[in-house]
C-alpha cells in the first residue's frame, strides 16, 4: 500500500518542475590508423587465424598457419600500422617461419621476398579501396 501511495504521489508530479538529468551522448570512436590500411591487412590476412587484432594501436597478429599442401612448415605474421596516412612508410609487415624437422619445430628463415609481397599486397588493396571510396557514384 505504501509502494502505490508513493508511485501515486510521483504520478502527479510535473516533470517540467525538475531539470532533466544529462546524459552523456554517445561518442563515435574510430580507429587510430588509417582505416584503409587496416581493412586491407585484415583482408589480405583472412586466411590465417588471428592472435591479436588491435584496431587502436594498429596491431594484427596472427597465429600460426600452415598451408595444407605443406604440413611441415608454418608461418606466423604481424602488421602494424603505423600512422593514420596511406603511405608505405605507414606500414610494417614482419614473418615468422617454422619448419617440422625431426618432430620438431625450428626457426626457419622467411623465403626472400614474401614480406615485401605481403606489403605490396596490402598497400595495393588499401589505394584500391580509397579509389572506390572517392570515385563518383
């Protein structure tokens, strides 16, 4: 009885006699680098599972990946994204390789190139998206 007598006594209360309390607005965030970069590398890396993505601080690290065709060895790879331009400079691409001798895994040097290419890839894919994103519709 004494609940209904309260929400009765606060039913006929004007709202318009107290102030609306603020209430913070949303914030949009977006990532802190450049988000064709980033959505490029994620894109080129799809294949391979992923350890640590990072959107903020521009990090995606993948787990191992081995390629079914070659079941002794794996790779491992990480982008960072370094600015928030689309510049080459803006981004950096090392790998990690293993390869299966003797039951075990051992530290193998990458095949020359392949980073390089990882870098090209993504930077092709990130100018193609910006080209996309600009181009009259």
């Amino acid at each position: 009885m004494a609940v209904s007598l309260a929400l009765g006594l606060l039913g006929g209360c004007e709202r318009r006699s107290r102030p609306e309390p603020a209430v913070a607005r949303p914030e949009i965030t977006s990532i802190g680098v450049n988000s064709w970069l980033w959505q490029s590398a994620l894109t080129t890396l799809k294949f391979m599972p992923l350890a640590t993505v990072d959107s903020a601080g521009g990090v995606i690290v993948t787990d191992w990946y081995q390629n079914p065709n070659q079941p002794d060895e794996r790779m491992k790879v990480q982008v960072f994204i370094l600015d928030a331009a689309l510049r080459a400079d803006a981004l950096q691409v090392s790998a990690t390789r293993q390869v299966r001798q003797g039951g075990e895994w051992r530290q193998a040097p990458v095949r020359a190139g392949t980073v390089q290419r990882l870098e090209e890839i993504i930077l092709e894919r990130a100018r193609a998206l910006r080209q996309a994103a600009v181009a009259p519709r």
